[in-house]
C-alpha cells in the first residue's frame, strides 16, 4: 500500500508541474479563446491531470493456491506420527498426521473378534449341538433374563435419579420465589421486638453503670462498664436484623438462590441424559434375550431356514461394527483430500490435540491466485469479471503481471470498521519464486465516472 501512495504522490506532483510550466513558462501551449470574444481560457490544471488516477482503482491482496484448506482431525488425541514436512508435496489420500486413540484401536480388536465369534457361531449352527451345549444355551438364556432385569433397574433407577432431582429445583423454586417476596409480618414484628428488648437492656445497663460510676465507696465499675458495652452491642446486632428482615433478601442472596436452582436444573439435566442410556441398555439386554432364546430354540430343534438367516445377519451386523470401528480409527487421522502442497504443520509430535483443532495448512500452490483484502464498496460496484487488471508484488518490484477478474464476493466483509469486498485475480503467468501469502498490489483501470 506504501508504494501505491508514493505512486499516487509523484503523479500528482507531475500534473502540478505540467499545469505550472504551461500557465506560466510558454503560454502558447494554452488554447485560444474564440472568435465570439468569450472570456472562458480552457487550460489544463492539476484536476485535469490528476482525473486519470480516478479512472484506477488500487487494490492490495494476497496471494494464495486456488485450493486450500486447514486440516483437522474428527477425534482428539496425542500427535503419534507427523509422515509429512513442510513443503512436502502429497497426493490425496495420503497420510499426514496420525493420532493415538489406543480405545479406538481396541474397538476395532472388539469387532473384529465379534465377527469372528459369529461365524463361528454360524458354523457351529449348521453343525448342530449335543447335551452340554443345550445346557449351555440354557443357561445363556438364563443369563440374558438376569441381564434385562438388571438392565430394567437400572433404567428404574435413573427415572427415580431424575424424580428425586425435581423435587430439588421445586424446593430451590420456592426458596428463592420466599427471598424475593421479602419478608413476612410476623418476621418484622419479631425484629422490632428484639429490638426493644435490646433497647431495654441497654438503657437498664446504662443506669447501673450511670448509679455506680460517681460513688466513691464503690472502688470499681469495670462489670457494670462491661454489661453497658455488651447491651450496647446487643442493640446494634438486634437493629442490623431488623434492617435485614424490614428490607428483605439482597440482590446477592437473590442471586444465590438462583444459581441454586440453575445447579438443580443441571443435575436434573445430568440424570435425564441417562435415561437414553439405559434404555438402550434394556433393548441391547432384550436383543441379547431373543437371541439367546433362538439359540436354545435352535440347539434343541435344530438350524432353521430362520436361524440361519438370523445367523448371516448377525455376522453381516459384526462386520458393520467392525467397519464402525475402522472408520472411528480414521477419525484419528489426517489424509489429504486434494493433491497439494503442505504449507504449514500447526503442531509437534507429542502434543495433546483437540477434535477439530486445525493441524495442517494445505494448499495447491501450482494453482494460485490472488484475493483482495481492501477493495471499498465504492469501488467494487465498477468492477466486472472478466475485467483485466495489473498485478505487481512488493517482492518484485520491477516486474508487472497481467490477472483477469474471476469472482467478485456477494457479501462484504468488515475490517475495523471498513467495509470490504474480495476479488479473486487470475494471473496466468506467475513468477515461480512467487509464495504463499506474498503482498500483491492490483491496478484496475475503469471508465471515469
């Protein structure tokens, strides 16, 4: 932008001058005034000379690939393995960073044993059973019953969680609602009368003291000066109980009591969320039941048309699972989406990562184009794609680019307090020391207005 001014400024000087040597050195150079004997000289001023630069819209942007994209994983975790470097060119499906999730990793050995428990269990269906295993089967399903029993009070018992959380926020409801209706007549009444009593105290007190204080045969009044000082406090502890209950609950124990029921709310909030959980748990119990019973159902009979097809489904679930379990893993990795070049790594191998958390900066930097960062909305309404434009960076001063105008943003954007619009620039001809992120300068010459 610096130099963009330093332009502007010469040329300005440059039409003041022209216009100065014209007026002044050879007037000749001036236009005549007509035969009709006007007074009007048409001469040539600095307005005119500086008209041109209204006809160029400047503009600085930066210079980034066409394609780019910050990267972050699904899942958090430790940074395990980083397989890429800095400026490493990576073909899409590549691996970059690799995350440990050592639960996500048992999950897929959990799975991958299932499905192979079930085709067991499949083989061993289309094989038959003998007398141990009936009473196997029997005593599965006798375990699936204990399970869904356990799985129902479970279910009970966070239903009674949430019940007994209720009462809480009622019993909260009802104490701040008491706060804020201040306090009772009674409660005032009560105060005053302590206050009273207290006065009675200290005024009996007082004439003790007072009946004492001058006898000379009474060689000390230190107990009678000691009840004086306590009736004296009583009184004052008795007048800040009656300003307490006369003006009621302050607007911190107001807010006490709220933030009490808001902690109510969020305990009721907490065992309600295990509801869901425990009813899956009785449906998960109850599949188990069903399932159990068919297997007893079959080792006794022996394989159904039905069984075995519930046999196949169940290895076809198993496998599901286990690729639920493989994909989950993945969710631990970053693999490039696009082919690119890695523009930046965000993070160290170690470190503690969250879901989210942006970790590689990748870009197709063999693509680049240029984005404005500072065009006025007084400025965007002349443009058009398709426009040409001049394309110079800070750090190639002596070399110019022709862009072309491809995208013109619907929406603005602010930047303290300045409302912007990006434009993105072709430059078909970039020079190949040209990087990611570089200062550009575009010159955008229009029709004057």
């Amino acid at each position: 932008m610096k130099r963009v001014l330093i332009l502007l400024g010469l040329v300005v000087v440059l039409a003041a001058a022209a216009w100065a040597y014209v007026t002044y050195v050879d007037p000749t150079l001036l236009p005549q005034t007509s035969d009709s004997g006007s007074d009007e000289v048409l001469e040539a001023s600095p307005e005119d000379a500086a008209s041109d630069l209204d006809s160029v819209i400047w503009a600085s942007g930066k210079l980034l690939p066409i394609v780019w994209a910050n990267l972050s994983p699904l899942q958090g975790g430790i940074v395990q393995t980083l397989h890429v470097a800095e400026g490493d060119w990576v073909e899409s499906g590549d691996l970059l960073v690799q995350l440990e999730n050592p639960a996500a990793a048992g999950q897929v050995d959990i799975a991958a044993a299932t499905v192979a428990e079930a085709e067991a269990a499949h083989a061993k269906l289309l094989a038959g059973a003998g007398e141990a295993e009936i009473a196997a089967a029997q005593a599965g399903v006798a375990t699936a019953e204990a399970q869904v029993s356990l799985a129902a009070g479970r279910l009970l018992e966070a239903q009674k969680t949430v019940e007994f959380y209720e009462v809480e926020v009622q019993i909260a409801r009802e104490r701040h609602n008491e706060l804020a209706a201040g306090p009772t007549d009674a409660e005032r009444a009560a105060a005053a009368a302590r206050v009273e009593v207290a006065q009675a105290a200290l005024d009996h007190a007082q004439a003790t003291y007072n009946a004492v204080r001058g006898d000379p045969n009474i060689g000390s009044t230190q107990l009678e000066a000691l009840q004086l000082q306590q009736a004296t406090k009583s009184l004052e502890a008795a007048k800040a109980e009656f300003a307490v209950a006369t003006q009621g609950a302050t607007q911190q124990q107001l807010a006490v009591a709220a933030s009490i029921i808001v902690e109510a709310r969020s305990r009721v909030a907490m065992a309600e969320s295990q509801i869901p959980a425990a009813q899956a748990a009785i449906q998960s119990a109850e599949a188990a039941l069903a399932s159990a019973q068919a297997n007893l159902r079959r080792t006794v009979e022996g394989a159904s048309p039905e069984d075995v097809a519930v046999s196949l489904a169940r290895i076809g679930t198993a496998k599901a699972q286990l690729a639920s379990a493989q994909a989950h893993v993945a969710q631990s990795q970053i693999v490039a989406p696009f082919p690119g070049q890695v523009g930046a790594l965000l993070v160290r191998g170690g470190e503690l990562v969250s879901a989210g958390q942006a970790l590689v900066l990748l870009g197709d930097t063999a693509s680049m184009h240029v984005e404005t960062t500072d065009l006025r909305e007084t400025d965007v309404v002349q443009l058009r794609s398709g426009q040409k434009v001049e394309v110079t960076f800070d750090s190639l001063p002596d070399q110019s680019f022709e862009g072309l105008i491809t995208h013109i943003a619907p929406v603005s954007t602010t930047d303290r307090g300045s409302t912007n619009f990006t434009v993105h620039v072709e430059v078909p001809q970039l020079d190949q020391n040209l990087r990611w992120g570089m200062t550009a300068f575009v010159n955008i010459l229009v029709s004057p207005q």
